[in-house]
C-alpha cells in the first residue's frame, strides 16, 4: 500500500499549492481520499483519472471537495461513471453533486464496509461543524486511518487503536481547543494514547512553514513523524516498520 499526497492544506491552497486530496494504492487498486481544488491536476503528474476505482469524500467541505466539479466535466468527456463514497448532509452540498449525473453517490455510514480487492475500508463519525467520517484502511498486515477533519473526540482515539499509520489533521500549529480541527499537540497526544507508530501530519496552514509543524511536532509524539508534502509518496509498510 502506497499513499501519494496530492493536497495538503487548508482551508484554502497557497502559491503553486493544494487543498486536501490524497491517492491511495494497492496493487491494482487505486482510490481518491478527498478532492480539494488543486488535487485534479496534481493526480494526472501520476496518472489518469480514469484509473480510479472511487473517491472517498471525508466530508463536504470546499477545501475537500472542490475538483470534483470539475472531474465531472472530464468524465462526461469519456463517458464515465464514478463512485463517490460520501457523507449523506448537508443536504445542499450533497445535490450539487448529482449535476452531469456522472457520479454514483454512495453514503458512508459507521455500518459501511468495503471490500476491494486485498483491502477492506470501515468508517467512523468523528467531530467537525460538517458530518466528518475518518476512513481506516487494511490490507490484513498494514492498517492506515485518515482522519479528514475532526477536532478532539475520544472515538478517535479508539478508532487509531491498533493503526500503524495515521495521517491526521493538524489545521493548528499552536496549542489550541476547537471545535473544528486539532492542533500537532492535539493529533500527536491522540496518536501516542492509541499507540500509533508513525503519524503524518496535515491539513496544514497554508501561510505556515511545514517545518514548524514537524519540529512542533517531535516534543510530543514517540514515534516516526513525518510533515505532508505533495508530491510525496509514502510506503506505508515501510513507514509501519519504522
């Protein structure tokens, strides 16, 4: 399993930067973790849209979904139908995905389970102003969880349990209590107390030098820490390992 982040920001991209999107593959198997404006462009550097099986949407927020309304006009270019796994509210950002009916909206629900190929994808509601699900993904040996947007919620913590890769937002550099995003102490002390072994932080400030983030980030978590970068491909076995 392999994870190519596409967009790392929020809640807007910076110069030549991009909002959150995120490609994750397995063998012949290739998904979408959200949409956001930049990610488009940034996936066709590694290859086509067409390739993707379906695109998981942690929650219906601009900065996650915002190429999705122009991956449609590609589609309708070839024809194509693709599934989109997606929060079932707001109601408004839900309708607006049916226009050019080229997307097979799917709900994600905490009873949602799917099986694709080696993989299997279960979900948990976690703690955000928009219906926000985190997606864990195993292939039996290796198990990732992404986030999408939370703020503190002890489902986290039990949901990262036995997760050898967490990539999780951390919107805030400073320490901080929302209600809308964690901050690196916040995504770190989650990771410690669930026993992750390697956290990637993002979902990062776009007027903020990353840097920060992972020198912050190294005084509160024990193991690997690594700071998105897009273009980045991470091996997620071998960052298990670590």
């Amino acid at each position: 399993m392999k994870l190519t982040v596409l967009g790392n920001t929020g809640p807007y991209p910076g110069p030549g930067g991009a909002s959150s999107g995120y490609l994750f593959e397995s063998e012949n198997t290739h998904i979408a973790l959200d949409f956001g404006s930049g990610v488009l462009a940034n996936l066709q550097k590694s290859m086509s849209f067409s390739k993707l099986d379906f695109i998981i949407c942690s929650h219906l927020h601009s900065d996650h979904i915002a190429d999705l309304f122009v991956l449609r006009y590609a589609l309708q270019e070839k024809s194509a139908e693709l599934p989109i796994y997606a929060p079932s509210e707001p109601s408004l950002e839900v309708a607006s995905l049916y226009y050019k009916e080229v997307f097979l909206i799917k709900k994600i629900t905490e009873e949602l389970q799917i099986e694709k190929g080696n993989l299997t994808f279960t979900f948990k509601k976690l703690k955000h102003p928009f219906l926000d699900f985190g997606t864990k993904i195993t292939d039996g040996e290796t198990t990732f969880l992404y986030t999408g947007d939370t703020s503190y919620t002890p489902a986290l913590v039990e949901f990262a349990k036995g997760v050898d890769v967490l990539l999780c937002d951390a919107a805030f550099l400073e320490d901080c209590v929302s209600d809308k995003h964690l901050c690196v102490k916040q995504a770190c002390e989650i990771a410690n107390e669930a026993g992750v072994k390697t956290l990637i932080l993002t979902h990062l400030a776009p007027f903020e030098d990353p840097d920060k983030y992972l020198k912050k980030g190294k005084k509160h978590f024990s193991g690997a820490l690594f700071v998105t970068e897009i273009g980045k491909t991470y091996e997620l076995k071998a960052l298990a390992d670590l």
